[in-house]
C-alpha cells in the first residue's frame, strides 16, 4: 500500500512536470515592427494574412506569414484604429478613421501612401476629441465599432465615447453609452452572448445577445481586474475554439485566459514588452495567437530596456486553437 501511495506521488510529480514543460516550451517570436501603437490584429483565414494598424502612424498593415514580409497602406483621413477586409470585394477593406468609418481600397501585396478612400459613415457627431478605438464583425457579418477619447485626454472626465453597430448599408445604432475607451469585444460560438471591455472600468462584461436583430441586454461583470488584483489595462480581446477568452493586459506585460463561463483566469503569458495592446489567432491552424504591442507611451529609458515594444509576436505552443474571423457584410 505504502508502495502504491508513492507510486502516485510519483506518478503526480511527473504529470506536473509535463505540464510544467509544456509552459516553458512556449515560443514567443517577434515577426513583424517595432510600430508606435500596433493594433487590431485580423487573420484573414481565406488568404493566410495578418493585418492590423499602426494608429499614430495612420497606417493599416499586412504580414505575410509566409514571405515575412510587411506592407501598408497610409490613411490621411487621420488616426487609424481599426481594418477589416469586405466580405466578396476583393481587396477592399473598412476601416475607423478619426470618427469616420471608411472604405479603404487596397492591394495588400504593395505599399500605398495614397489609396482611395470612401466615407461610409461618422460617429460621436456633436462630440469633440474622441476617435474610434477597437472594432469587429460580428457572427452576421455587421460591423461593430467603438470610441475613445484621443490618447492626450484619456486623465480628463470619462465617459464621452460610445459603441456602434453599423447595418449593412454602414448605419450606425449606438449599442452602449455612455463608455470611456471602447475596446475588446468578441462572441460566444453559440451566438447567443457578446463580451465587451471598456478599458478603463477595469473589467470584462457580458451581455445576452440576439443574433437575429443584434441586440445586446442583461448586462453582467465576468471578471473584475481590480477586485481579482490583476496590473494592469484590459485591453484587445479574442475567442479560442473552447469558447475562452484571452485578454491583452496593457501596461501588465501579459496576455491573460479568462474561463468565459465563470471568469477565471485559466493562465497567464507574460510578455517580453509592457503595453499590450490586442490578440488574434491565426495561422493556417490558427494555432498562433497573434499579439500586438506598443511603444507611444514608453520613454526613451523604458525602451531601451524593452527594444521590441511595438513590435507584433507570434505566440507558439498554447496548445489551443481559435475560430476563422469574419470579413465584414457592407453594401
């Protein structure tokens, strides 16, 4: 009997070894930057590429995986927030410009310092010194996108921006109000729940959702940073095929797994840079989640410690996997 019990101990210690290996055989590879404030990252599933924005550059960008190379495309209409590609017009992207939501046509293999730009449509209309924020399709293909106060007035009174869902022909209905900085949002699998993250309440929330009519009701907290002592921001938020979450903690150096059920955090990565800025998997398997970063805030000393900060890296080994995201349905 004495034998078996430590045969289990044994058998338990190995067990926590091999999980233990498997956290230190993650692989963090930078591929693509350093930018000033990366963001948005997109994985367009049909074509193996990554984009995602420089917001103080006014640049959307695309990494080539396989060629490992970056292009971009300059936006003069303003800052840049968010880029997703159009669902059946090929090479024709939307993006949050300043207030305005734009359609931006784009060869993603080539530089363009002036691609043709369309407004689709403005928002926080009578609102001063806000800029859209973070964006996404959602499970019918409708664009949903937030604001922010501009990065210079973010200290001053909160609770000047909103959250738009925009119809197919680019009308905006504002979903939630007022909110401080719009950011992370994704949905359940099961099309039946939205979470969402305005940055500086400090927490993920979760919403019933109506995927007919794209109504969101019954707010609840799923977690509570502050309460649960993790540092840092919320920030860019993304799904994994189990129905998880995995949240960028800007300002914390980590990349966090929320249970999506009961708002646990399931693990930590820590990053080799401090502001974290969002998440996406991608990859032909969409076994690699990809991070953006960013350096905008960062002084001259900060960065020398952290050379890569505004870099966009390549997460390998989680060992989970995510969904294909949507290009966006708009007239």
């Amino acid at each position: 009997m004495k034998t078996l019990r430590i045969l289990l101990i044994l058998n338990l210690f190995i067990i926590s070894l091999t999980f233990g290996k498997r956290t230190e055989n993650l692989k963090i590879e930078k591929v693509t930057g350093p930018y000033l404030l990366a963001e948005g990252p997109h994985w367009d599933a049909e074509k193996n590429l990554l984009y995602f924005v420089d917001i103080n550059s006014q640049k959307i960008l695309c990494y080539d995986p396989k060629t490992k190379i970056t292009t971009h495309a300059y936006l003069k209409c303003g800052l840049v927030s968010v880029v997703v590609p159009v669902a059946g017009k090929e090479n024709t992207f939307i993006a949050g410009c300043g207030t305005d939501l734009v359609q931006v046509l784009w060869n993603p293999r080539t530089n363009n310092r002036n691609p043709k730009i369309k407004i689709i449509s403005k928002v926080d209309v009578g609102i001063n010194d806000t800029r859209f924020n973070d964006g996404k399709v959602d499970p019918k293909g409708r664009f949903w996108g937030g604001t922010m106060l501009l990065d210079s007035k973010v200290a001053d009174p909160p609770n000047q921006a909103s959250l738009y869902r925009f119809a197919y022909d680019g009308t905006p209905t504002t979903m939630i109000t007022p909110v401080s900085v719009s950011n992370g949002l994704v949905w359940s699998h099961t099309n039946d729940s939205f979470y969402y993250i305005d940055s500086q309440a400090y927490n993920i929330v979760v919403y019933d959702y109506d995927d007919t009519t794209g109504n969101i009701s019954n707010k609840r907290v799923l977690l509570d940073l502050k309460k649960t002592k993790i540092k840092g921001i919320p920030d860019g938020m993304t799904i994994d095929k189990a129905g998880n979450l995995w949240v960028a903690i800007n300002t914390g150096g980590k990349v966090i797994h929320v249970d999506s059920k009961d708002g646990k955090v399931l693990r930590s990565v820590k990053m080799p840079v401090t502001d974290v800025s969002s998440v996406a998997f991608g990859g032909p398997n969409k076994d690699i989640l990809y991070v953006t970063t960013a350096r905008d805030k960062l002084s001259k000393a900060q960065i020398k410690v952290q050379p890569t900060a505004g870099s966009v890296f390549a997460i390998h080994g989680l060992g989970t996997t995510g969904s294909p995201m949507l290009a966006c349905r708009i007239k």
